[in-house]
C-alpha cells in the first residue's frame, strides 16, 4: 500500500514528534489488529503521518508532507513491505532513537 500512494517514512519516537497545527482536521482508521492509528486529513484524505504498528511508541511521518527547506538531504533504506511481517522487526529501533 506505501508503495502504491508514495509514502516515504521516517519513524520519530512520540516525544519527538510535535503537530503545530490542524490537530482538529484528523481522523483515524485501525486495520484489523487496532494497533496502527492511521490519521487522515478529512478535508483532503492525506495521510502525512500515522503511529505504527511496528513502532506504537512512535510516528511515521512521510517525508512527500516535510517542507523540503527543513532537511537537505534523505537516505532511504529499502524495505521488504510485502512481507512486513517476516521484516517489521527491524524497524523495531527507529522509534527508540
């Protein structure tokens, strides 16, 4: 599903992540274990970041919703996401960062 709408994560711990604004223009999807909070802009359906469920502790941000002036370079490490639950476990650390 990342793969297909474009979204690039960065996982944060919780105490590093701060939403300025537009806390009242989200809503929440779970999938089937309820674990995941997926959040949603109701006025245009993006999903800029969400807590997941490999990091419940933490937010994956997508990096395609970060003004690019606030960071000038990314490494992206490739993940195996169609067989997320052989590979969730390493991403396990990036929210304890």
């Amino acid at each position: 599903m990342c793969e297909k709408v474009g979204f690039i994560h960065l996982i944060v711990p919780a105490d590093r992540f701060r939403l300025l604004e537009g806390e009242d223009a989200l809503t929440a999807y779970t999938f089937n274990t309820g674990v995941a909070q997926h959040l949603f802009c109701r006025t245009c359906g993006v999903k800029s970041f969400y807590v997941p469920r490999s990091n419940p502790d933490g937010y994956s941000v997508n990096i395609r919703c970060l003004d690019q002036s606030t960071f000038s370079e990314i490494q992206v490490e490739p993940f195996d996401g169609q067989n997320w639950e052989d590979n969730a476990g390493h991403l396990a650390h990036l929210s304890q960062i």
